[in-house]
C-alpha cells in the first residue's frame, strides 16, 4: 500500500515494534540469526538487532518503526527445528572435535571436504578451531563423523602416507 493511501486511511506510518519484537525473538529461537532475520525480510541487519533488543511487551519508551519493517519481520516463517538447512551459526568447538578425531583415524581434509561438499580450506579452518559456522555444516560433520569414525580410509582407496623411520641411534662412541 502507497504511504499516502495510508494516511489517507487514518493509517500511521510507524508503530511500535513489540509484536516485531516478540516475533523476532521466536525466530531466535528457532536457530535464525539477526543475519538471516535480515537477509529474509531484506532489512539491515542493525534494525533487526535493534527490534531484538526491544523489550517484547510493556510500554516502554521503544522507537517506532516502519509499518512496513514490522509486516514484513512478522511475515518471516518458522524454520524447522529439524531441517537440514537449518539457517544460523553455532559453536565449532564439537565440530572441531569430530573433524580432527576424523583426521586422526586416517582421513585427509580433501576427502572430508569432498564428502561434506565443501572446500578442503574450510575443513582445516574448522578443524583449526573456526569460533562459529552454519549450523547446518555443523549437523552435516555431526553425520558424517558417525558414518566414517569406525571405517577404515584405505579400504575406500584413500592411501595414508607411511610416517617417516625414526632416525636411528647413534653410538656413544660415535663422533658428531
């Protein structure tokens, strides 16, 4: 609706965010970050963190916002709690673990990150103790770790490559 119509209406152009607000903080919940808040409802991200920082109900003294801001906020639709593209970012700390639980049984990045369909940079990056990723890269580590931690790389034709002798020792006697 064209903003003149609404004030010709008896319509106001800006409303108080609490129902926003109270929608926003269930997408939250959900697993959505402020960024996919934003990015679905193509808002800027700041306005999005200010709408979550509003308290949910009461009157308090919270700036208005655009009508159009809290329509198209409360429009958004609940992801699954269950879906595999599951937008947000979660803590790497156990996807760090499992990656690097992974490489100790005989798996290399590139084969990883093959399977997990993503560079084998950030596979290592990951591993490495990356602070946040997607969750739904987190769920797909998760999964492949059960699948792979008790088979063995060589039998899927992945050769580890043999450890280096351990120099032998020297005699006592021996000059240096």
């Amino acid at each position: 609706m064209v903003p003149w119509q609404d004030r010709s209406r008896g319509l106001f152009g800006r409303e108080p965010p609490h129902p926003a607000a109270r929608w926003a903080v269930r997408l939250r919940r959900q697993g959505m970050s402020a960024q996919d808040i934003a990015d679905r409802a193509g808002l800027s991200v700041t306005l999005v963190r200010r709408v979550l920082r509003t308290p949910t109900h009461g009157p308090t003294a919270a700036r208005d916002i655009a009508r159009a801001s809290a329509d198209v906020v409360l429009g958004i639709p609940l992801p699954h709690r269950r879906n595999p593209d599951a937008p947000g970012l979660t803590d790497s700390t156990e996807a760090s673990w499992l990656l690097a639980d992974l490489a100790r049984a005989g798996w290399p990045a590139t084969a990883l990150a093959k399977r997990l369909d993503i560079n084998p940079r950030t596979v290592a990056e990951v591993r490495d103790k990356r602070p946040r990723l997607h969750l739904d890269l987190a769920l797909r580590i998760r999964r492949l770790h059960r699948d792979l931690i008790s088979l063995d790389p060589a039998h899927y034709g992945i050769h580890t490559p043999p450890t280096a002798p351990a120099p032998a020792p020297q005699p006592p006697d021996a000059p240096r």
